[in-house]
C-alpha cells in the first residue's frame, strides 16, 4: 500500500479543516513509498525516528511539528537540527505526515474526545466543532479532581500536577480543552467553574492571573499528556480502515516526574 493512501482517507474528512490553509501536510518524504507498518506518535523526535529504523517502518503521522519551528528566520541551532533531521529521514527513506487540524476534534477517536475519554469524568456530549467539552456536575474539590487526573494520565509520563487556586473549592462543571487550545476566558464564559489546562495553553501573567482574582481553579497538565491519547486512539482507527497494515502508537517518553526531596531544617538568611 502507498502512503498517499492512508493520507487520501485522512484528507477526505473534516469538513472543519480549512484545506487552503492547514497544518496536514506531508512534511518530508513521498508519498508514493510503498509501507506495510506505521507509526503514530505526539511527535517524531529522533527517538521515535530511531524506532522507525529499528523496526523497518518508513511512516510516521505526527500530531505536531517534529521540526520545531517554521520560519525563513531560524536561531542556527534549530537550523541545523532541522537539517540533521531531515538527513537521517532520508537515509532511512522516511516520511513524515502532520495530522493536526483534522484529529484535534475527529469525532470520538480524536484528541478532545479520546482526552475526555481517559478522564474518566462524566461528560456532556460535545457539539460542533469545538475544541472545549464540560462535565455535568462532578462535586468533586479540585485536590480530588487533580488526584483522578493523576490516576488517569500515568502512562502519559506525567506523576505530578500543577493547582492553582484553593484546592478545597469544590468543582460542578469541569471545562476541558484540546491542546493548548485551553483558553480561560472561553470556558469560564461557557460555564465552566473551574479548568483543565495545558501548560502551552495558558500564560501566567494573563490567564492565570485572571482567574486567581476571579476564584477559578485550574489544574495545569503538559500539553502532550492530553493530546498523546488522541494520537494512540489513531491507531485502533487507522486499522479498522487499513487491516492490512501494522499500526503502532510509539509514546514520547518525557513528561513530569515527581522528585521529593527532604528539607531538615528550613533556611534562613539575615541581611
């Protein structure tokens, strides 16, 4: 089978993706390389690559960008590891396909579904297009709800959490975003009275702050820990169309580590 196949079933969906302008694109490679096994990853860095060779495999879909940055006007270390890259992907006749903007909201397999799926949380059905979804009344204080994330994301490489706000304060409806499609403002004014966050889809001296002084809580996850789950659903998806061929969720193994350390004695320093 040729990649464009896989690439032609994906791109004939998604009448939210605006074609003219998207990030689905095949990134480097051809299309027309004949493949029995694919990879699926968060995104191709050179440990995923490195597997690819290892096993064979001549196509990665990756949700973001493996080559960091576009622009004509590049920092020289992002250059020349772009150029590194890109070496190795053809030595080993490799090609890359972006899928973004299709699987960011693909109905139940993609990123905003699968993540409230892992969640485990109850759920209102999503609508649209949107990158958000709610949950119904879960009463739960956000030090609960933080822990049932924690339980829920360890595969994920992910053993710690970041609260902001009063974790005692108790949660009705919990808003979700996709990626670092996690904007405060929207889901505050979608009802939400407290929000799950990306660490790339919040900034501190805006968003956080804005909702410190307005008393809404927000329980703060790394940006692949709630798109990675997505992208492994991809593959119970891809085979169900493809059965011919071998597909493999490959994970990026960083993520936050809890490190404890004992402190004996506080410190204290005179000026």
């Amino acid at each position: 089978m040729a990649i464009r196949d896989i690439i032609d079933l994906l791109e004939s969906q998604g009448e939210w993706v605006n074609r003219s302008c998207t990030r689905d694109r095949i990134l480097f490679g051809d299309d027309q390389t004949e493949i029995s096994k694919v990879i699926t990853c968060w995104v191709a860095t050179n440990k995923v690559i490195q597997y690819a060779i290892e096993h064979d495999i001549h196509f990665i879909i990756s949700h973001e960008n493996p080559f960091y940055l576009a622009s004509t006007t590049l920092p020289t270390l992002i250059y020349k590891a772009q150029k590194e890259k890109e070496a190795l992907l053809k030595e080993n006749n490799i090609t890359i396909y972006r899928c973004h903007d299709l699987w960011d909201v693909y109905p139940e397999y993609g990123i905003r579904d699968s993540w409230a799926n892992k969640l485990d949380l109850d759920f209102e059905e999503s609508h649209d297009h949107s990158y958000y979804r709610y949950t119904h009344d879960i009463n739960m204080t956000v030090e609960e709800c933080a822990q049932h994330i924690i339980n829920k994301i360890k595969p994920y490489h992910q053993q710690g959490i970041e609260i902001i706000g009063d974790k005692t304060q108790i949660i009705h409806r919990l808003g979700i975003g996709t990626g670092a499609c996690t904007d405060v403002f929207e889901m505050y004014e979608e009802g939400a009275d407290a929000c799950l966050v990306s660490d790339d889809g919040v900034s501190n001296w805006i968003g956080v702050q804005w909702a410190v002084d307005h008393d809404i809580p927000l329980i703060v996850i790394n940006h692949m820990t709630c798109e990675a789950p997505g992208m492994e659903h991809m593959v119970e998806y891809l085979s169900k169309q493809f059965p011919e061929v071998t597909f493999t969720f490959v994970s990026n193994d960083y993520g936050i580590y809890l490190s404890l350390i004992h402190i004996s004695e506080p410190t204290r320093r005179s000026y």
